[in-house]
C-alpha cells in the first residue's frame, strides 16, 4: 500500500480520512501527537511549518501529499510553503500532490462567472500568501515531475460549522442592490475533492472546489435564519459596510464572484453529495 502524508490534518480532512485509509498508509505532520488520529491508525510525525529543522524526516516518506496547512498569518508569502517544498525536495518526490488554495486568489470579479483560466487578482493579503503558494508549487511540480493540483475552495460549511452565531449577534449584510455573490462547498466534498485529486489531477492543474448554489451572501444568510427560526440580519449599502464591520469581515463580503466547477465534475469526476447550500442547511436541521 502506498504512503500519503497530510500536512495540515483538520476538519476537512479528518471527514475523508476514512475513504483514504481504504487507499493510502497514512502519515500526519503534526505538532503534537493526537489521540484522536492515533484511533484513526494514523502515523504521526512531530514537526512544524516554521521550524526548517523539525521538517527533516519528511524527505522521501510519502508516494502522495496533502497539503491544506494555511499560509502565515502576515505578510504575502507563504513560507511556511517553502519550508514543506524544500523539506519533499530533499528525497524522492512524490507522485502527486494536491493543495486546498481558496477562491480568494481571483479577487473581486464584480459578480461574473469565473473559470479556473481567469488570471488571479488577488486583492487582500491572505489572497496574496495562497497565490504565492500556488506559484511555489507549481515550480516545485515542473521541477520535480510531480502532479500538482490546486484546489480553490469557496466558504466552507457543514451541520457543525454554520455561522450561525453572527445571526445570533445581528451582524448585517448588504442591501440587495448592492450584495456580492458568493459561492460554498460543504467540507466532506471538500475532503472528497483532495481524495479524487490525488486519483484524476491533470499536472499543474487549477480547480474551482464549488457546489451549485448561485446565490448573494445575503440570500445564504437569510436562508439559514429562516431554517433555524433566527431573525434575518439587517441590511446596510456598502459605504455603511465599510465603516461598520471588521476590516477581515468586509474583505470577504466586499468581494463578489460566481465560480464554475465544470473542469470538477469533468476531469476529477466528483459528483457532489451536497450539490446546493439547501441540501447541507436540510441536512443540518434534521441533525
């Protein structure tokens, strides 16, 4: 049976790490060792991102990787990227590797369907640091021979990871003039998504990681407020917005774009087990 290491062991992978271990030995990067994966018969590895030392045993360790760690937290580029790359680079490279990005590197498409053949654009510092992993990995993938795959994924949501409780503290949205369009994949997709990349990535290739909601992040919220007898949140323009909420909190909502998941469906052959929002908002009510 073949090696894969996952750098970067949360939520999201944790939901497929059954499917996985049908298919891989699995190995986690992590700082601590867990009880939780050790049940799961998963070997563990001390290390971290930002200790290069701590990284040594990870040369030639693993046929496949999974790397979903997130960049630093400042600056805009990702180091902690380039410390994993050189780490792999040091032993026999693994035969692919697929990396959960975010749609944030296209910036504000002012509302239009976007393909993975849009140029990125980011327009905020945590879009930068994922646009500079995704060039650090393609490189690595035209050095190395190995199969990169870049998996930019929307809002992530599940029955336990709604954000119910900014509905509980009133937080608005934008008025419906003026709201941005938004785009989610339910996290077990998600996780689905990294085990069919490994399977059916083409070399160096992008893929929009999306369900098919087409939808404003007003709707998403007014949805999941009539589903859980909660108020629907207030309504404000975009200059009020701009005052008013959290300069982090704006950057996502001010940001507005449609993602088109046809390469997905066609070259990763994923067929959605949560297809739109309501699916997942139906599923969490029946929990």
């Amino acid at each position: 049976m073949r090696t894969l290491l996952i750098v970067g062991c949360g939520d999201v992978v944790r939901r497929t790490l059954p499917e996985l271990a049908k298919r891989w030995r699995i190995i986690a990067l992590v700082r601590r060792h867990d009880p939780a994966l050790r049940a799961l018969g998963v070997r563990q590895l001390i290390g971290d991102l930002d200790n290069r030392a701590s990284l040594r045993r990870l040369a030639g360790v693993a046929d496949a990787v999974i790397h979903s760690a997130p960049p630093p937290t400042e600056g805009k580029t990702d180091s902690r990227t380039r410390r994993l790359l050189a780490a792999l680079a040091r032993g026999t490279s693994p035969a692919c590797l697929a990396y959960i990005s975010t749609s944030g590197v296209y910036g504000d498409c002012a509302g239009a369907w976007v393909p993975e053949t849009r140029p990125p654009n980011a327009q905020s510092p945590r879009g930068a640091r994922r646009v500079d992993a995704e060039r650090q990995l393609r490189a690595y993938g035209v050095r190395s021979g190995c199969t990169v795959s870049l998996l930019r994924a929307p809002g992530i949501y599940a029955a336990d990871r709604l954000p119910l409780e900014r509905l509980h503290k009133g937080l608005p949205v934008l008025s419906a003039d003026q709201d941005s369009y938004t785009n989610h994949i339910h996290a077990a997709d998600l996780g689905r998504a990294c085990s069919a990349a490994l399977r059916q990535a083409h070399p160096g290739r992008a893929y929009n990681i999306s369900d098919d909601s087409d939808l404003p992040m007003g709707a998403w919220f007014d949805a999941l407020a009539d589903a859980f007898a909660l108020p629907r949140p207030p309504r404000i323009s975009r200059a009020e917005a701009a005052k008013v909420l959290p300069p982090m909190q704006w950057s996502f909502m001010r940001e507005s774009r449609r993602l088109i998941n046809t390469r997905m469906k066609r070259e990763l052959k994923l067929r959605l087990h949560y297809p739109t929002v309501a699916v997942g908002i139906a599923e969490a009510q029946s929990l």
